[in-house]
C-alpha cells in the first residue's frame, strides 16, 4: 500500500455539480472501459480499481480509499452555458417540414452552469498498485460534468508518494453513515462507490472537508 498525491493540470473551467468529483469514480470508469464492463444502467457493477477499500455495506460494496478532487488554493467562479441546437446536417429537413425550435422534441436550449477555474485539482488516495493507477489515469481526459462538452480538460497527471492515513482520506471524501467511520454533519443521498450516476447506490453520508 502507497499513499499518493495527484494533481491534475486542466485547461478549461470545470462544471460544479451538487458534489466535487472523486478520484475513485475517474479511476472506475477508467477500468471498465479497459475490461468492457457494461455501461447501461440495468447491468450495473462494481468495477475494482487499485485503490484499498476502507469498508465494505451489506451488499459486498467498498469504500474506496480515494478523496474528492480539490481546486488547488481559491477557484473562480463563473456561469457559462450550454447550448442545444437543432442539428445543422438536419437543415433541410427542418425548412420543408417546418420544425419547431421553440418548443417540443427540437426546442434549442441555453442553459446556464456553475463553474469553477483552477489551473492545477489535487486528490490523494491509498493506492494497491501504483503503476496500475498511473495507467488508468492516462485515459482520464476530463474531471467533472460535461467533459464532452470541453468542461475540466486534463493536460496532464502528476503522481507523487506522500504519506496518507485512512483518517486523511475519510476527512476528504463523502462516508456513509452506516460505516461509523466518520462524524458530522449529514447529507441524505449522496453518491459514494461508483458509478456515482446510479442513485440506487446512494445513501446518507458524512461530507468531506470543505477544502484539501
């Protein structure tokens, strides 16, 4: 077992959803994509990643050893937004049976997003293989919402050793209240074990730390 420190150096604003982003959900949708696990939402599992596992539920599910990933020192805020547009190579079909952009099936949106601009995020973990870690993260490309749309793009990974206790980490991630690993206060449905998108999995949890 290493203890890590890993900082990530983004180009673009990152969208800031109702939690920060965590190192383990990154390194889970890293690890399917190189075994295949399905991604649809009716086949859901857990997908191992090298990280060691603090606490296990009911259902065999772990607590993975990673933390949120922090904007190193004070970010800007911002709003910026996002478009949805009917389909240019649709024109045609558009003029000859008058689509409606106004409203329905082919509305054009422009929604507005949080956002938050640091040039370097920082995250630690307790890694089972370093080499494995470093791997996964190089498929990483994006941290946050809407990496599709340009959002939290990752120029580079750093890695370095550091010393990480369990309690460093447990202070820096959402817990779960059934675990009795953590105090504080609680927040009711929160994603803690990837795939953070399925809220099944969700439960009340204790919240990191505000800051790294």
């Amino acid at each position: 077992m290493r203890g890590l420190i890993i900082t990530a150096t983004v180009t673009t604003p990152v969208v800031s959803g109702i939690a920060r982003p965590n190192l383990a959900s990154l390194l889970a949708w890293a690890n399917a994509g190189v075994a295949g696990a399905p991604s649809v939402s009716d086949r859901v599992i857990v997908v191992d990643i090298p990280l060691a596992v603090l606490w296990r539920d009911a259902d065999g599910k772990p607590l993975w050893a990673g933390t949120d990933i922090y904007p190193a020192g004070e970010p800007v805020r911002g709003r910026e937004y996002l478009h949805k547009r009917y389909p240019a190579h649709r024109a045609n079909l558009g003029r000859k049976m008058k689509i409606n952009t106004a409203a329905g099936q082919f509305k054009e949106q422009r929604r507005p997003v949080l956002t938050l601009s640091a040039r370097h995020w920082v995250c630690a973990c307790i890694a089972t293989d370093v080499d494995q870690v470093a791997a996964l993260l190089k498929d990483v490309r994006s941290i946050g919402p809407k990496g599709a749309a340009g959002y939290g793009a990752v120029h580079e990974w750093r890695i370095e050793e550091a010393d990480i206790s369990a309690e460093f980490v447990l202070r820096r991630r959402a817990v779960p209240v059934a675990s009795g690993l953590s105090d504080g206060e609680v927040a009711p449905n929160r994603a803690w074990v990837p795939p953070y998108w399925h809220s099944p999995w969700w439960d009340d949890c204790h919240e990191g730390q505000s800051c790294f």
